[in-house]
C-alpha cells in the first residue's frame, strides 16, 4: 500500500489506517465475500433483496462506514484503500456492497467535505453503525451525466426553502432515512443562483418515494423515483450552511465515484475470469478439457490482461487523486477503461462456458447483466470520454500561454 517516498506526489499511506491493520481489514472482507456472500448469491438474486443476516453481519464489521472518518464512528480507510476493499466486495453481487456504499461514497463523502460541524455530528455517526442509510438525489429524468441540467428547484420561504421538482434512479431510495437532495436553488427575487445540496429526513412531509425499479441486473440493489412536492427544510438543512457550496459538493462526489466504479467494475471482471478459468479447466469437448483449445486459451488471456490492466489502472488513479496529482482525468479514465472492460470480459465469460453461460443461477449470466450498468452511472463512458479530452486540450493550451 506504500510506494517510493522519493516522488512528492506519492501516497505514502493513511496515517489512520496503517497498513497493517488495513491488510487485516481487507482480509476479514475478503472472507465474509468469498464464504459468506458467494454462496447466497442466488438467493440474492431470485428473491431480489439482501438477507437481514448479512445485513447484520455487514453493521457488525462496520461496512457501513468503512470510508468515513474515524472521529465520526467510520473505519477511516482513504480513497487508496477504498479502491482496493472495493475491488473485494465487487467479486460478488453488486447488490451487497450498494446497501452502504452511498453511506461511505457519494452521499457520505459530501457530509464529510462539506457539511458544518453540526451536520457532521447530526448524521455521520448515524451512517457509519448503518442505522441510517443514506441516498443521494442527484440524477433527474433530464438530467443524468450533466447536473447542470437538473430541473429541481429550491426556494426562500421564511427561514428554510420548499423543494420542488423529482429525481430518478435514486440508490436505496426505498431503504433511505436520509436524502441528500441537490436542487437549482431561485433567490427571493427569482433569480437562480446555482446548485444547493440539502438534507431531507424520508419521513418529511411532501417527499414521495415510488415503486422499486425492475432493472435488467443488480438485483437486491434497490433503486426508485423520488418527488418533492412543496418539502419544507430549516436553514439547518442546507449542506455547509450555504446553498453556493452544492455544485461543488457534487462534481467533487461524483469523481470520487468514478474511482469506486473503476474498482468494482475491476472486482466483477476478476471474479469473470476466475468463473472462466474455473470451467475451462473442467468442461469437457470429445474428452477434452475445453482449455486445451487454443482459442479457448486466447480468450482467457484477453480476460487477463484486461483485468490486470485494470487492476493497475485503478490503483494509479486512486494514488493520484490521493495526493491531489490528478482529480479529473485519472479518475475519468479509470472509469472509463475499467468499466468498458468488465464489459468485454464479462463477454467473454459468457462464450467461454457457452450455452451454460446463458442459463440463469450461472455466476457469469448475471456479470453479464450486473456490469453493464457500469457504462452508465457516475457519468456515461461518453461523458468520460468528454471530460478526458476536452481535459488534455485545455492543459496543452494553458501550458502553451
């Protein structure tokens, strides 16, 4: 986890989190996934919800805030951390690691970086032991991968604000006791005057949720609508006390996601390609092993490299955004890369086991449909694909002035 101290820019290891307590935290999740979780993923699936005893187990580790600051009842792991318990979570279904990775990421996350100490101390200990789960209301029907289109709106009235508007694909909306809601935020004249984040407790008055979404993947990962129909807030409710602070809160959040989606999408290719070898080694053709077919054995290595490559990918990312070397390309290109990866490998998996690998109770069916989901949220691969180069011209054309 450390690297050479001659470079500067260098993660040199979380202070919080030596490690060698890190390397047994990583361990215990390894186990709970691989003997706990792997062999319930049917039961996952097929019932579309996580078992309340894993759920339990979960709390008990303190999953639910593995990422947030120790002082605030959270594991205190760091983003070069994350990627890497992330990765180990990803080996199995996704639905798992959703039911508290808004806790830690994106939801958590702008709690940490933004909220005001009464925030902090209101909500974050709340997270981190899993007796509150938390969704972040950012992506709208009209506005998916640019929240600058986000119809939302939040208005004066008296002391506090009334939200208006809907939100769409909302993680754990079904489950949450918490919402953090972003909203284009109208001044008492009208005017608008940029993104606010707000605090929404479920049970306010006006906040609907709508039905659980069927999605072609990901099951047990709940996802639904949510509406705001004249929702009254106190001035309390406004992340970091000032409503300029939300569009900031939001990208920064939501980089910070592209680097947890590389991971996983890294997690679930890996375990792909385990499934892969796995059958190959077994699965027999005229008496023999299907592995000893060359083509069989090219598909595997593709598989390799590609998770291999991802693997590293990610590890860089996370270093550089660590140390605030790169906190815009790095993380979109792992994203991007990482995510179109799992995709070819996941793929490959399928043809590697043939028709078994369209059969449903297969892991590999269900990679297949969990990662596609990857290419789309924390910014579709053409948002990143924007970001990356549109990025690299502005540098050369600073560089150049």
């Amino acid at each position: 986890m450390t690297t050479l101290a001659s470079d500067p820019s260098t993660y040199v290891g979380n202070p919080d989190v030596p490690d060698d307590v890190f390397a047994d935290v990583l361990r215990q999740v390894t186990d709970f996934v691989r003997t706990r979780v792997v062999p319930r993923e049917t039961e996952i699936m097929t019932s579309d919800a996580i078992p309340a005893d894993l759920r339990a187990q979960v709390a008990e580790m303190g999953l639910f805030g593995y990422a947030l600051p120790q002082e605030w009842g959270g594991l205190g792991l760091d983003i070069v951390q994350d990627v890497e318990v992330t990765m180990q979570l990803a080996y199995t279904c996704l639905a798992v690691r959703s039911m508290f990775g808004t806790n830690n990421g994106i939801a958590g996350q702008v709690l940490v970086r933004y909220g005001t100490d009464e925030q902090r101390a209101r909500w974050l200990p709340e997270l981190a032991a899993g007796r509150v789960v938390a969704s972040f209301a950012l992506t709208e029907p009209g506005a998916g991968s640019d929240p600058a289109g986000m119809r939302t709106s939040a208005r004066p009235d008296g002391d506090g604000w009334v939200l208006d508007g809907s939100k769409r694909f909302i993680t754990n909306a079904p489950d949450a006791q918490l919402f953090v809601v972003f909203a284009r935020v109208h001044r008492a004249d009208g005017s608008e005057a940029g993104i606010g984040v707000f605090l929404v407790p479920a049970d306010t008055p006006g906040l609907e949720v709508g039905a659980k979404d069927a999605k072609m993947g990901q099951e047990g990962s709940r996802t639904a609508d949510v509406t705001f129909n004249g929702v009254r807030v106190g001035p309390d409710a406004v992340v970091g006390g000032d409503v300029e602070v939300g569009y900031r809160a939001a990208m920064s959040s939501v980089v910070r996601g592209r680097l947890i989606v590389a991971a996983m999408a890294v997690g679930s290719a890996q375990r792909a390609l385990d499934e892969s070898v796995a059958y190959a080694a077994s699965a027999t053709q005229g008496g023999t092993p299907i592995g000893d077919f060359q083509l069989v054995q090219a598909m595997l290595a593709d598989q390799q490299a590609g998770v291999l490559a991802g693997r590293a990918l990610v590890r860089e990312a996370a270093r550089l955004y660590a140390t605030g070397a790169d906190t815009r390309i790095a993380p979109s290109a792992a994203k991007l890369y990482c995510t179109e990866m799992a995709g070819k490998v996941a793929d490959l998996a399928v043809q590697v086991h043939g028709g078994t690998g369209y059969m449903r109770e297969v892991p590999v069916e269900r990679i297949y449909r969990d990662v596609r989901l990857m290419r789309l949220y924390e910014g579709t691969s053409e948002i990143q694909r924007l970001i990356i180069g549109r990025s690299l011209v502005r540098a050369a054309q600073t560089g150049r002035s």
